[in-house]
C-alpha cells in the first residue's frame, strides 16, 4: 500500500513515470534467492531500472559500488586468544544468561528459531562495546579501515544450521567469535567471487552451489576465544547441521568499510549518487520495502 508521501508525488507524471519504471524493474527481478539478499536484489533492480530510465548512468553506479568490493589479495584471517580471561569469562556469563532466561517471542525471533535453529541477540551494550575494541584488530585483517556495523549473540542449539548464503554488504566483513560448543562445528567459504547477479537468484541452489568446485570452498573450525574474519558479501559461506544435540554459541562482529553509510543502504543510494536523480523514485519504494521476519 502507498503512503501519503508517494501518492503526493505520483501527481507529477514525470515522477510517475519514473514510479511505473521501478515497479516494472522490482517486478522483472523478482524475488530473493536466500535470506541475507535484499541488497543484492536490490542493486539488481536498480541496474535493470538504470537501464531503462537512463541508460548513461548505469557504469558509474556500477563503479559507485567499487569501495564495497574485497580489497586485493583478502582472505580468510584466523584470530587466537582474541580476549583476555576475564573478558572471556564476562561473554560466557552473559552468554549462558541470555540462553537460561531469554524469552523473546517476535517475529524476527520466530524466524530465526525456524530457519537457523538458534537463538539470537541483536547488539547487546557490552558486546557492542567489545566490538569497538575490535575495530583496529578487524580493520588490519580485512586489510582496509573499516566502521562497526551491528553485532549479535549466536546460540545454536540442536538443529543449528546455515545453509549457503552470502550476506549483505553491511556486514561485508565479520568477525565470527566462538565462545563455546558442544562439538566443532565447521564453516565452509568460498573463494572471493563476484556478486551473483539476478540469473544466479533465478537459478539459485543451495546443494550446487556447495558442490561446485570451482568456488573452491575451505573448512574453518573455531575453538573458543578463537575467531574469523572473513568477507560474507563476496564469500559463499555455509554450516552443515549441527551434530546431533549439540549446541554452538558465537558472537558475530559485523563491519563495513569507512565512507560507505550510504553504499550499504539502498533506500540512501539516491542521497549518494546525487549525479543520478531517478534513484529517488526507486528509493522511495526501497524505503517502504518488508523483509523476513519484520512482519
Ligand atoms: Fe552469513
């Protein structure tokens, strides 16, 4: 349904056109392959209704997107000992706390419980402030300065799962922390790759893309106070079910890099390249725009 806001400007027929011309782009991509594509899908759209509407402007935008790409030579980085024993010994505490007493039943909660078998929370105060320690050790792994974008607290428990995904450029780099587990449990990266376009959403599968040997994936296992740093907008990344009964409680750190605020954000792309007017009336319907689990 459109709000005021919009129907206000549709009474412009240029802004109506340019409306018609989304709508048509956000229709022509279709839906999201996996969970953590909105952004992806969304610069799909953008590319397809640039095409249209003004066809000159498509390379820049496309070039605009440069800083949100692996710095060259970028891999998997392991971190040792990463907290001293005290830190530690806080994150468990309030780990096994939240994992005793949490009780949120949002949507967003529900989902998370159906698709991952986990239990999460979203920037915690005192792991929002480990996170800004972390900032200089995160930005010498990713190998460029980056800012902190959210966190959360992880507990998978027996039906943990996540299958092969990549994520959303403001998580492009993520410090995977391992507080403690039943098991090792393995995660699996691809090589950097490109990001997939609208044919790999149409075609998505989850089992050949794990099978395809050409991404070239490589098994991680974390031990606690051990974490990773690695790139889950331009790495395929997947966990295999959890062993039976077991459990695995991590904290993910998510960063992006420094001067991309608006680059992260569709709904902010037409703030950013103020050289393509037309994003406005695309952005309008970013802005307005549900994801899964909000409802
Ligand atoms: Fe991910």
């Amino acid at each position: 349904m459109l709000d005021d806001a919009i129907k206000t400007k549709l009474r412009d027929p240029t802004y109506l056109d340019l409306h018609l011309a989304a709508v048509r782009s956000l229709n022509r991509v279709g839906p999201t392959s996996w969970y953590d594509a909105h952004f992806l899908r969304r610069y799909e759209v953008a590319r397809d209704y640039l095409a249209v509407v003004n066809p000159g402007a498509l390379a820049t935008f496309e070039r605009g997107f440069d800083p949100l790409k692996p710095p060259p030579g970028f891999d998997v980085s392991v971190l040792q000992n990463l907290f001293d024993d005290d830190t530690c010994a806080q994150i468990k505490a309030i780990s096994r706390s939240i994992k005793a007493g949490h009780q949120d039943l949002s949507l967003k909660s529900q989902w998370e419980r159906e698709y991952f078998g986990r239990q999460v929370v979203w920037d915690h105060p005192y792991f929002l402030e480990l996170q800004r320690d972390l900032l200089g050790v995160a930005s010498e792994a990713a190998g460029c300065t980056l800012r902190t974008g959210y966190n959360f607290l992880s507990l998978y428990g027996s039906g943990g799962l996540c299958d092969p995904h990549m994520d959303e450029p403001m998580s492009m780099f993520t410090l995977d922390y391992c507080i403690e587990q039943s098991d090792e449990w393995p995660i699996h990266f691809s090589q950097v790759v490109d990001w997939p376009t609208v044919e790999t959403f149409r075609q998505f599968d989850p089992v050949a893309v794990k099978d395809d040997p050409a991404l070239g994936f490589r098994a991680f296992i974390l031990q606690p106070n051990q974490a990773l740093l690695f790139n889950g907008s331009s790495q395929w990344h997947y966990r295999n079910n959890i062993p039976t009964g077991g459990f695995c409680d991590l904290l993910f750190f998510h960063y992006y890099p420094a001067g991309c605020d608006d680059l992260v954000e569709p709904k902010r792309w037409a703030s950013h390249f103020t050289s393509i007017p037309e994003l406005g009336a695309l952005c309008d319907l970013f802005e307005r725009e549900r994801r899964p689990g909000e409802g």
